[in-house]
C-alpha cells in the first residue's frame, strides 16, 4: 500500500491515537464543570492550548479550537464580515481558495459584499500588484491560502502582510490548513491577523482544528451557546481530540525540523527527475515556490478518474484533485484559474507525500505508475 | 477517594466499547470519505452505515441526518439556517425561557438580525402552557423550537402536542433533544418535529459529534460553507471516527433501554430516600412524574450552591449547580429563575444531580450521606431548635 493522498488526510501517529484514547478514558469531564473531574478536564485543555500557542508562538489566549479547516475559514471570513461590516464591504481574496473559503464568500456577495476575486498566474500565483491595486479604502478582509491544496503554489503572504501592516482596519486570514508543518510560517512577520489549521491534515484527529486570532480581535462568533473559547466558539470542547490534535502538532513540527522538509522534497525532485521526460506527462505544480510534498501533473489522454482507479486496484493511493469536490466530474477550478485547457485539467492527478512516506515507495510508485499509464495509453489508443 | 460522577447531563464517560469502535477507524479506514480510492469508498461505507444505524433508531430516513461537531453546532444551524431560509414568509420565532443556550444565544443573535422572538414563560415545574403557545403563535411565526427534556431539571415538554398544534402553518419545528436522547426512545415521524439535534457525548458517545435530523423537504440555508459533503447542507471534511463512535454509542444505548431508565429511577428515589431519612430539608426542582430520569434537580434551603458545590466537591462528589456550559461562574441558573423567579432562593440554594451508565447504588448511598451531612452543616441550626 502506497498512500499519496495527504493532502486530502493523513493517517494519525500511533501515539496520537494513544493520546486519544487515554484522555478520553480519564480526562472525559466537561472542561466547565466546576468539580475537580471538570477541573482536570479544564487543566489538560488549559495546556493543551499552551502547548499548541507555544508550537504556533502566539499567545494561548490567540488560538481558538474548532472543528476543523472549514469550519475555521468560515469562521474567519464571516466572522470578519459580519463584525466589521460598519467599516466596509470588501472582502478580498482569490480564484484559487479552497472551497471552504470560496463558498463562504458567495455566501456573503449574496449578502451584500463586495468580494474581489484576484486571478492567479500559470503556476497559480497571485501578483502583488494585483492586491495593491485591488485595495480600497472600505477593504476589510484579505484571505490568501497559503499554499494551493491542489497544486502545492505558494501565495506570497509575507509580502501581502508587510502590504498591510499599516492598514489596521484590513484583517489578514491566511488558509494554513495544507502548509502548515510542512511550509513554515510566522505569523507574526506576515503580519496575520488570522490563521486556520486543522488535524487531519497533519497526522491528528479528523474534527479538530484551530483558528489563530490575533489578540484583541473581535470576530463575530458562528456558534453561540455556552461561551467555550473565550466567547468565540460555543460547544463542549472535543478535549480528547484537542489533546491528540496538540500531540500531532508536536510530533509532526518535530519531524519538519528534523529533516523530514528535506525529505519531501527529495522525494518530490525524484518524482519530477524521473517522469519530466515523458512524453505525456506535464507538470502543473510549479517548480518553484511550491510546497514540497505536493506535485500535480498532467497526463495526456487518460482521464484523472480511470488513472485514479488503475493505481488503486494496485494498492496505490492519489486523488483527482481536492478530495472535497471530487465527486463531481467538473475539471479542477484551480486548474483552469492557471489557464489550463479544460482536457488538460480533466487528465491531472494530485500526488501527495507525507513525513511517514520513504524514498522506496516512491520507486515503486514511479515503476507501477509508469506501466499503468503505459498500459492506459495502450488501451486508449 | 475516587470522586463519584453524578454530572452526566454536562457529560458521560465514553463507553470503552466506543473508542474499541473508533480506534480501528483512525489506523485503518483513515481516508477521507469524499476520496474516490478505496480509503475514500471505504471511510464513506462506514459514515454511510452509521447514518442507517441513527436514522432507524429515531424512524428516519438516512437522507435526513446531517453530521455536525455537536450539539451546539446542530442548534445553530437549524435555527439560524430555517430562520434565514424561512424569512420571507414571516419573522417570528417561539422558543422558551429554559432551553439551553446554544438554542437562546442564537435567538438573541436573530433578534439582532430582526427577528421576533416570543420566550415562553414556565411553570413552577418547568413545563410550558399549551395555552400560551396558541396564544403566541402567529401567522408570521416561521420556527418553533422547544427542548425535548431539559438539562437543569429534567422537565419533558408536551412535544407531540406542540407538533399538531402547527400542523397547517408556516412554521417548522425544532427541538433540542441533546439531553433526552438515549434513555428516551425518540421517533421522529411519532412526535412530529422537523428538526431535531443530538450530541454523542450526553450518552457514552465521543465528544465533538452530533448530528441534527431534517425532515425530508425542508430545506435550509447552509451555515456551513466550502465542500459537498452532507449533500452540501455542511461542508467539512466528515469525523470518520466520531460519527463510527457515536453511531456505536447510539446502538449501546438503544439495547435495553427500558432496563436502564428503570436504573436511573432506582437510583434517583434512593437519593431521594435517602436524603429524607437523613432529615434533610429539600425539595424537587422539576417533575418527576413527566421527567427525564436520570436528572434530579433539588433545592436544599438555607445552602449557598457555590460553597455546597466546593464542599461536596472536596468529599469526592462530583454534582453540579446547573448547565456546565454556564459554569465557570456561577452565575444563577436561567431555568430555575424561569420557574421561580428572579428572586427566587431556589436559584442559589439548588443542585442537579445527574445519574448515568457507571452509577451503582452503592455510590448513589454513599453520595446521597455526603450530601446529607455537607447540607445539614447549614440547616442544622435551623433543626436542632
């Protein structure tokens, strides 16, 4: 079994899974019951969210849990909106967001916002002028993924945050959920106001994640109720899997500093030195400014889903583009936004590495995926 | 001394048959469901047969259970989601003094968005007046949401009388039966209500999932944007492993139902028993006649909750002075102010104790002569003259 899909989720650590179990045996108080149990409950969430404030260096009280990186751009997007729309209606962002920022966007164009969509480049990269020009006095969000969840592009956030920084009244949301651990970001010197992540992506729990929200910021909160998370998100907290998700945190950093960055992009240089020249092959991730264990390409006359298929009766695991639309048959969106042909983007496949992947199944990957295509090419012809 | 868990309506130990369901999940079917490969087609199998399990445990259809994050979570989407869907055809919503706060938060969020909201008073039991329903509703009332049982004090509420008194009218029906559900068999054709939400946690499920029923045809608007899962009605990549968990939770807690509930009133009238031959000075918050059995709410007169609440906590009993959600501070219970006025003693002199799947009659004995002797600390002066 060889699974190249980590960016539509990875498998949990073992210990992660251990972390899991062990706090939902004995840390299962409500975290606001007031008795000692509810006390040890609050305790663990307490340095869980010191711990994760201490990986993210931000302040505890600036990371907010959720239920995951939908849930956490929705939060970011429409809590901005709705809090700040006395200061202004546009909203700013691009044509190659992941959909649980774009759909939250139309949601509020049909609200009454003014949303601008920037257009990416051929490597799917968004122009620093173009965000310049697209600012405006009534601009009160700017959200920008950080890196591409189908192509690995990298946005230049740094740069749209030092654009920002002396324009307090524009939030800055960045969409962390596919770089995070793997792309290193300070928060602070890309001058973000607001950052989500989420587990699953990373080795932890799936329904957990975080929303980093920069001190003093007062978003308009999507859940109401009992007033969890300083009043920003309401709901007893899932603390076992707060705890797992922390633990995934920690052990998937480690790995990243580790060498594991290296390794990814070992693996995926090898990728790219041993398929560049074949003749149906194309690359859609750029080579450079790109993550390093994400690489889309394009194979000439075999439709995404039949190689999809192929490789999985052979135990081989990678996706047609973002797990999250690929039921529908459309072409990849992010793949047309960079000016691919609509057959181009309906023959691209996303392959995707994680810090558990190793150098052998990249070779057996790449004998398996060269007869397969050989074979569908033979069939297709 | 192991404490003694008497808060399971803030939340219950997980079923270690629960995280043997889900464990298995994370090493294994770890995929994301709208995967196309195998892990995907497989981790969708499984959130496909636990959406039969829960449908055909309250009568519903598969199509009609949506996963969310929670309780809270399946509160304010099927408020906030069949207010805004709704608003054309009216913008007055009925609700109660005494639900939860997922559900009056939320009110008072529409309020600010324009909505009209009628909070209906209850009486000294903690139950509405079908009179004063009929009287609020009107024919701009668009959404009904009225608490299945409640988690202070255990009140049922005349839910299947509610449902035909809309019958014919513009307005949908939501309950919160986050607290009922489980000791309370629930069918969702047989009570009438259009939508319905459900946490795991409140019966030896997994924190951070729920789910919330919709009746086929009423349609929503999302709350929740970005993918399609959940036919697009909330987006997110789906807690394979929580929805397993609580699927299994929800076939445990449906076995033997009957047998349980027959538990919990055991262990409730030995509280009670108890407590009177202790000579305790108390009385019943609630209706034990028409509440959930597992919730005994009880005002010990001349006490101070906060203090009480320390003091049982330190002799290893672990109760609680309302909603935990409100806990922290502890400001006075908004259901026992609903019931008894703002004014009234009962707010600040008053615990809920609530009872769950571990509880033996011995702890319940033992809990039971610590409260005794920790109350009768304040009322003794009052006895002893």
């Amino acid at each position: 079994m060889i699974y190249f899909d980590n960016s539509a989720t990875t498998k949990p650590y073992p210990e992660v899974l251990d972390t899991y179990r062990t706090a939902a045996e004995q840390f299962f108080a409500n975290p606001s019951s007031i008795h000692k149990l509810g006390g040890r409950s609050e305790e663990l969430l307490k340095k869980s969210r010191e711990q994760a404030a201490q990986l993210l260096r931000v302040k505890p009280q600036e990371v907010i849990f959720t239920s995951g990186g939908t849930e956490g751009n929705n939060f970011a997007i429409k809590g901005t909106a709705f809090a700040f729309r006395h200061r202004g209606k546009h909203l700013m962002t691009t044509r190659v967001e992941h959909p649980a920022s774009l759909r939250a966007f139309e949601q509020l164009e049909a609200l009454g916002f003014d949303v601008t969509y920037l257009e990416v480049d051929r490597n799917g990269r968004i122009s620093l002028d173009d965000v310049k020009k697209a600012l405006r006095e009534d601009t009160i969000l700017v959200s920008v993924i950080h890196v591409n969840n189908e192509l690995g592009t990298i946005q230049p956030v740094k740069e749209i945050g030092q654009l920002l920084k002396d324009r307090p009244k524009t939030l800055f949301h960045v969409d962390h959920v596919q770089g995070f651990t793997k792309v290193p970001l300070d928060f602070h010197e890309a001058n973000i106001d607001l950052c989500t992540i989420s587990g699953h992506k990373i080795h932890g729990p799936k329904g957990t994640g975080i929303l980093y929200k920069r001190e003093g910021i007062m978003l308009s909160p999507l859940l109401a109720g009992g007033g969890q998370e300083f009043g920003f998100r309401s709901g007893t907290e899932n603390l076992p899997a707060i705890a797992a998700f922390v633990k995934a945190m920690r052990l998937s950093l480690e790995r990243a500093q580790n060498g594991g960055i290296a390794r990814l992009r070992n693996m995926t240089d090898r990728l790219r030195q041993a398929l560049a020249s074949h003749p149906l092959l194309s690359f859609n991730t750029p080579s450079g400014a790109s993550a390093p264990h994400i690489l889309n390409l394009t194979v000439k006359g075999i439709r995404s889903e039949v190689l999809v298929h192929a490789l999985d009766r052979q135990g081989i695991y990678v996706s047609t583009k973002s797990a999250c639309s690929s039921k529908t048959q459309e072409p990849s969106a992010v793949l047309l936004a960079t000016g691919l042909s609509e057959e181009d983007a309906s023959h691209a496949i996303r392959i995707s590495l994680s810090f558990e992947n190793t150098m052998d199944e990249v070779e057996s990957f790449l004998d398996i995926f060269m007869q397969t295509i050989d074979k569908l090419e033979t069939v297709m012809e | 001394m192991d404490h003694i868990y008497l808060d399971h309506a803030a939340t219950t130990p997980v079923d270690p048959a629960v995280v043997e369901a889900m464990l298995p999940v994370y090493r294994e079917i770890f995929g994301n469901p709208s995967s196309i490969h195998y892990f995907g087609r497989e981790a969708r199998k499984l959130i496909e047969d636990a959406r039969e399990v829960i449908a055909a445990e309250i009568g519903a259809t598969p199509k009609e259970i949506i996963f969310t994050s929670g309780g809270t979570e399946s509160d304010n989407a099927a408020l906030i989601g069949a207010a805004h869907a709704r608003q054309a055809l009216g913008r007055h919503i009925i609700t109660t003094k005494i639900e939860h706060h997922a559900v009056l938060h939320t009110c008072e969020h529409l309020e600010k968005e324009g909505f009209d909201v009628t909070y209906l008073d209850v009486d000294q039991k903690g139950r509405i007046s079908l009179d004063a329903f009929k009287n609020a509703l009107r024919p701009d009332t668009i959404l009904v949401s009225i608490m299945y049982g409640n988690n202070e004090v255990g009140t049922l509420q005349p839910i299947k009388e509610i449902a035909s008194l809309l019958k014919g009218t513009n307005a949908l029906f939501h309950t919160d039966a986050v607290q009922a559900f489980g000791l309370e068999a629930i069918n969702v054709r047989d009570i009438g209500v259009d939508l319905m939400s459900i946490t795991a946690h409140k019966f030896n499920g997994p924190k951070g999932v729920g789910f919330l029923y919709i009746r086929e045809g009423v349609l929503l608007e999302t709350y929740q944007h970005g993918g399609e899962q959940e036919r697009k009605r909330r987006a997110g990549t789906h807690n394979v492993p929580g929805i397993v968990g609580m699927a299994k939770a929800v076939k445990l807690v449906s076995e033997n139902r009957e047998e349980k509930k027959q538990m919990m009133y055991r262990l409730r009238q030995r509280m009670l028993d108890r407590l009177t031959e202790e000579g305790i000075d108390f009385a019943i918050n609630g209706d034990l006649e028409n509440g959930l059995a597992h919730i005994l709410n009880l005002y010990f007169p001349g006490t101070r909750v906060e203090a009480l609440l320390s003091a049982l906590d330190l002799a290893g009993v672990a109760v609680s002075s309302g909603s935990a959600c409100t806990a922290g501070s502890v400001e006075p219970s908004h259901v026992l102010t609903a019931m008894f006025g703002s004014d009234a003693p009962q707010a600040k002199s008053s615990l809920r104790i609530s009872f769950g799947l571990y509880n033996t009659e011995e702890q319940v004995e033992t809990a039971a002569r610590i409260i005794a002797k920790t109350v009768s600390g304040w009322q003794k002066p009052k006895h002893s003259g």
